[in-house]
C-alpha cells in the first residue's frame, strides 16, 4: 500500500513540469501587448522639430533594443487573430504604430524596418496623402509609396481619419463623413478592407466609436494612454504608449515593463 502510494506521488511530481508549463503556454490572460507610437523621423531634432519627431539613428537604437529584449513586432491583424480565434502570439508581442502618415516614415522608417524585417502600422490622414510643404507642415508620403510598403508584408495601413480633427467636436454627419471618407480612399487606393482606426488626439465619443464600427471598422486605438493591452482590452479602445525623441533605448525599454508589469497588477482597472 505504502508502495504504492509512494509511486503515485513519485509520478504525480514527475509530471509536474510538464503541467506547468502547459498551463503556461495557454494562458492566455497573461499576454500583454504593448504598442508604441511614433510620428515623424527628423534628423535636425531638438531644434525645428517638436519632441514627437525622432531622428533616425536614435529610432534605429530602440529598435535593436527591442530585438535585444526579445520582442517580436506583430501586426495588428495578428492581436485580432489572437483576440478574436485564439491564434498565437511569438513570446514578447510588440505593436511598432505611426501616426500621421509622414514621408519620413517611408524614406527613413521603413528602411529600418525592412532591414531587421519588423513590421509596423502606419494610420493615414487620407486628405493628405502625398501633400508636400507648404501645403502642409510636413510631407507625407503618397498611395504609391504605400502600396510599396505594404508589399513588403511589414507594414499594415489604417486611417487617422481625413480631417485629422477632433472628431468628438463634430457632428453626427461629419463625424460619419470623416471616418467613412478616410476608410473609402484607403480601400480605394490601396485595394484591401481597412479596419484599423486611430482617432486623432484620441478624442472620440461613445457615438463616434458605433459610428466607426458602423462605417466598417473593426479595431480602434486611442492615444497619451497608459498601460498595455491583453485579450480582454476593448477592441475600440487599444492603448498606445507615446514615444518621445527625446527617449534613449533604455527609457523605452523601462517604459514598456513598467506599463507591462502595472497593467498585470490591475493598476488600471
Ligand atoms: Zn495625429
């Protein structure tokens, strides 16, 4: 008896491991995603630029400390994939976003990007696409030049609407024309369904988020968040962590274990 016992405990401890690291792998209420936003690469910064620009060199460095920490960049598909079927996610999931549509995520991001093959989410303001100075502050890259990129597999697009306003000001009727125009000329233009939204400035009411589910959008982000997403984040409100020019790689990285670590904890609850 006393044998027999003994084996079943011996077994019990045995299989131990193995439980706990199935448990592990399906829990799936620990993964967090984290996304961090970026606007525009200027290389004259801090001078002419404001602190939401980032040179390139230094927008390489956070991304080689990304790879160094482990983190694999997914797309936004991928966290609904994840969110919605239960696919899986590689180990440290990673949103690399872009506001605005600036030519200088083209010409010097997207060079970055293709060289480490990280992908990344750039949301458009669709009545700029392709202007130039002094049209608008700064240049933004064209249909074609997004086309390109899309082509690497890398980069998603989404709609940053088209006025680029705060659309919780509208009303009803413009705040339909803004999102449905900017998903429209996406659709048109770069020939796929867009379901990513991120409102400007994040300011958005209850009725603009049915609104932007109404006009065909599946997914929307907010913006100057804290925290991290997991599974349970409401679709239409994903937070994103603003990254600043003035961030060294370190920062970054502490940045996003803190949000991670406070997020797991409930601090925002
Ligand atoms: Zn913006």
């Amino acid at each position: 008896m006393i044998k027999k016992l003994l084996t079943l405990l011996l077994s019990a401890i045995l299989l131990m491991p193995t439980i706990s690291v199935f448990a592990e792998e399906i829990d799936t209420n620990q993964v967090t995603v984290p996304i961090i936003l970026y606007h525009a690469i200027e290389e004259n910064y801090p001078d002419e630029i404001s602190n939401l620009a980032i040179t390139s060199k230094l927008f390489e460095e956070h991304m080689q400390a990304l790879l160094k920490h482990g983190y694999t960049t997914i797309s936004f598909q991928e966290y609904m994939d994840f969110k919605f079927n239960n696919a899986k996610l590689p180990e440290k999931p990673i949103i690399i976003a872009f506001d605005d549509g600036y030519l200088s995520n083209y010409t010097k991001a997207y060079p970055i990007l293709l060289k480490y093959r990280m992908k990344a989410t750039i949301f458009i303001v669709a009545s700029t696409v392709g202007k130039q100075y002094p049209e608008v502050n700064y240049a933004h890259f064209t249909w074609d030049q997004a086309r390109t990129m899309i082509n690497s597999g890398l980069i998603e697009i989404g709609s940053h609407t088209y006025y680029h306003n705060d659309v919780s000001q509208y009303s009803s009727e413009k705040a339909n024309l803004d999102l449905r125009l900017s998903k429209y000329l996406i659709d048109t233009n770069l020939g796929f369904n867009c379901k990513l939204l991120a409102f400007p400035y994040g300011l958005f009411t209850e009725e603009n988020q049915q609104q932007a589910l109404e006009a065909g959008y599946t997914l929307s982000c907010k913006v100057g968040d804290v925290g991290v997403n997991t599974k349970d984040t409401p679709i239409t409100e994903l937070k994103r962590l603003t990254i600043f020019g003035t961030y060294t790689s370190e920062n970054v990285i502490n940045y996003i274990n803190v949000q991670t670590e406070r997020e797991l904890e409930g601090w925002y609850n």
